[in-house]
C-alpha cells in the first residue's frame, strides 16, 4: 500500500496506487537505479468514453547514493492520435522557480529543485475487474541541486 511506502520515508501522503519500475540513463541506456511511482486521482473530467483525470504524483527515485523524493499536480488525458498501444498522454510541468523535491536522503539530503515528467499509458484495463493492470512509458526530468 502507498500509506507504507510513505511512512518508509516520513512522507504524508494521499491514498494512492504504486507501481515500481527501473531508471535508464537515456544517454548511456544503463540502469541507475529504481522508482517507486504512485498516483492519487482527485478529480475525473470528461465522458465515460473520453474521461481524464487530475493526479496527484508522487514518485521515489532510488539512486545508489540516495533517494529523492517528488510531489507534482498531474494531467491524464485520453490520446487523440498516435500509437494504439495506449490509451492516455500524462505530464506533469511544475512552476519554473517552484520546489518539488519532498525528501532526500545520502548524498540528496538537502536536494532542492522540480522534477516533471511526460509520457503515455495504457489505461484500458485498469479496473481491478480487468486485471488491474497499467502500462506506462514516462520520462522523467530531474533538475535538483544538492547544495554540494
């Protein structure tokens, strides 16, 4: 549950669904670590056939040297064209000169600084009836300062 994954870090959170997944260095294709995202809707727009959801996202970035940890107001919206194999486009862009950094530890201890993210997923067999399961393809964008 995301009530343990929050208190693992003395983070207050909403009730949300978590899912784990590994960090690539786009650069290099190595993997540098694992996330932990999770995502809290606290508002559905739009149809049944076409609906959309405000997020609010919270996502742990396990690095060998530390953990960061991010909070951001997200969007999830139904595709209007591109690939089939999704559903939804989801983003969040934080105020420019905002914090979103909501924990740090190791070498992150005192890391200010925004985390945003953009990426698709499939949604269509969320619901636990279907299987409970979501595909999701993100990028996430790291601008932090450690203050080192």
């Amino acid at each position: 549950s995301s009530s343990v994954v929050f208190a693992q870090y003395g983070i207050a959170g909403p009730e949300s669904f978590c899912w784990d997944f590994d960090m690539v260095d786009i650069k290099t294709g190595s993997i540098i670590g694992y996330a932990t995202d999770c995502g809290a809707i606290t508002e559905v727009v739009g149809e049944a056939s076409n609906q959309g959801w405000k997020v609010v996202g919270t996502t742990i970035f396990h690095f060998p040297g530390g953990t960061i940890a991010s909070r951001v107001l997200t969007t999830v919206q139904p595709v209007t064209h591109g690939s089939p194999l999704f559903t939804h486009i989801t983003g969040a862009v934080p105020l420019e000169g905002t914090n979103n950094v909501i924990y740090g530890d190791g070498k992150f201890q005192s890391a200010t600084g925004t985390v945003r993210f953009s990426g698709t997923g499939d949604f269509s067999q969320m619901h636990p009836v279907l299987g409970g399961i979501i595909n999701i393809d993100c990028i996430f964008t790291l601008k932090i300062e450690t203050g080192e």
